[in-house]
C-alpha cells in the first residue's frame, strides 16, 4: 500500500501525470493495483469547487475522507488535485502515517505562463478549464512543495512543459521503484510511514491546527492587499470588530506580507515545539497574525 500526492499549478499536466504514474504501476512485475482519487469522481464543477473558501474546504474534505477510506484496501492510491497547500498535504501524510504505509509527492513543475496558455487552449476547446479569476488566485496561493518538510518526502519533480510525461520518463520509473520495491531490514531507500498509537490524535490535531493557521494568515493578507487596492495612503487596516486593526505606515507589497507570513508559520510551528501549541481556531490564528504584524510594521 502507498499513498501518492500529486501536486501542482493549476493545468500543469497533473493529471497526466497521475494517469501515466498508474499505467505504468499496472505494468510493472507487482502488477500493482492502483486507484486514482480525483475532483472529478465527486463530479463537481472546478470553478464551483474553488469558487470560494468554504466550497473549497468542502472539496478537500471530501478528498481526504476518501483517502482515508481507501489506504486500508491495499491498493496505490494517487491523489489528483491541485494539492496546494502544505497543510492539506500534511494531513495526507498524517492519514498515511497512520496506516503505516508508504508515501511520497510528485511535483508537476510547471511555469505559470505555460499553465496560463495550456488553462487557455482546454478552455477553446471546450473542455473543462479555469476561469480566468479563479486561476490566478490558484496560481497565487500555490505553496510549492519542498523536500525537506516531512510531508513533501520524498519528492518526485516532473517538468511537463520542457520534458513531457510518459511512461518512460526517468522521474515516473524512479517513483514506480520507490513504491513497488520490496522492502526489509536493509533497506535504506524506502520509507514506510510507521504509526505511533500514542500521538495518532495527537497528529491530526497538529494537522488541522496548520490548516487554520494557513488558511487564517491567507485571509487577512488578502484584506490588507484589497483595502491598498482601493486607491490613496491608508495608515490602518481594518479587520472587523473582532480584531485590531493593523498600523502600517508605508504600502506594504505582496512579496513582503508573502514573506512575513512565511515567516510568521515557520515561528509558530518551533515555538508550538516547546512552547504554546498551535491555534486550533481561526479567530486565535488572525489575531495572533494580527499582532505579529503590528510588532513587524512598528504599530
């Protein structure tokens, strides 16, 4: 058993990608039986999914519930999605972890005027495609995979604009290996996930505390962004009467609030290690961004 995270911007050959990754597992000497776990088996509308916040959290629970159904029937799961965000991804990874299996990401590495013309072609076509608004803000938010945070290890990179997918590109053989060898007391190649019965709720209670946090700074970035859109100096930004506002003295662009905000993850993940755990509602997420923000800007 395996669980395999496609990933990617949307229209960057993911599904392709997904499609050839299970021929070729079907061929191999296991003879491996794979199942593709995709939007499309909900038959749900791309635009619909992705329409708004709520539709989209919808979508992705929908994912991970049939994941975690379908790990325990011994068969390859691959998950065909856009796969964007790191704390989706560490939830599969917690579902893979608790069955004890193998697990690993392949990255559809894609760039984005590519996928914006390859979105634009499916589109004359008549085929499935993104509206324009809603590619752009998919293209945005994509956080890329990196193989040094756990939940994006291993990691197979495919470029599908510069190499094309097929069965005999060499990154689709290196992940067929990965996930038909045998594995024993030798191996050092292979990772098998191993469960800890002890810290399983543990785990998916990180899980969901990260999706918050993510989903949560992702918000009010967005806010600070819309309200300097409006036109003329703003030296506050308003987020409701739930919390402060934000003191800003100058216009702040996207790559620095991108920036902070990553950097604003990366402190709150070290000090949840010895210090405060993470906050597992939204509200408590915005305001402790809120006030990190406010340190950074002076306010």
């Amino acid at each position: 058993m395996a669980l395999v995270v496609i990933c990617g911007q949307p229209c960057s050959g993911k599904s392709i990608a997904a499609v050839t990754l299970a021929e070729t597992l079907g061929e191999s000497e296991t003879k491996q039986s794979v199942r593709i776990i995709d939007e499309a088996s909900f038959h749900l509308d791309r635009n619909q999914n992705y329409a708004n916040m709520p539709a989209e959290k919808n979508l992705r629970g929908k994912l991970r519930s049939d994941v975690d159904r379908s790990v325990s029937r011994g068969d390859i799961v691959i998950v065909d999605s856009l796969n964007s965000i790191k704390g989706y991804r560490y939830e599969l990874w917690c579902i893979a972890r608790a069955a004890g299996i193998r697990y690993c990401v392949v990255y559809c590495d894609v760039d984005e005027a590519h996928c914006r013309q390859w979105n634009k072609e499916r589109s004359d076509r008549g085929e499935a495609s993104y509206d324009d608004g809603i590619f752009e803000d998919l293209v945005r938010r994509f956080e890329i995979p990196e193989r040094r945070n756990r939940w994006d290890s291993p990691l197979f990179e495919l470029y599908p604009a510069r190499e094309g997918i097929d069965k005999s590109s060499p990154v689709i053989s290196e992940a067929v290996t990965y996930l038909t060898k045998t594995v024993d007391s030798r191996t050092q190649d292979v990772r098998i996930l191993q469960p800890s019965i002890a810290t399983q709720a543990a785990r998916f209670s990180e899980a969901n505390s990260l999706y918050e946090l993510d989903r949560a700074t992702q918000e009010i970035i967005n806010a600070i962004v819309e309200q300097q859109s409006l036109g003329g100096a703003i030296s506050r930004v308003t987020l409701g009467s739930e919390l402060p506002p934000i003191e800003i003295c100058r216009p702040i662009g996207l790559p620095e609030l991108r920036r902070l905000r990553r950097t604003f993850v990366k402190l709150m993940g070290q000090s949840s290690l010895s210090g405060p755990p993470l906050p597992t509602d939204a509200d408590s997420a915005k305001r402790r961004f809120v006030d990190y923000l406010n340190r950074e800007f002076g306010g």
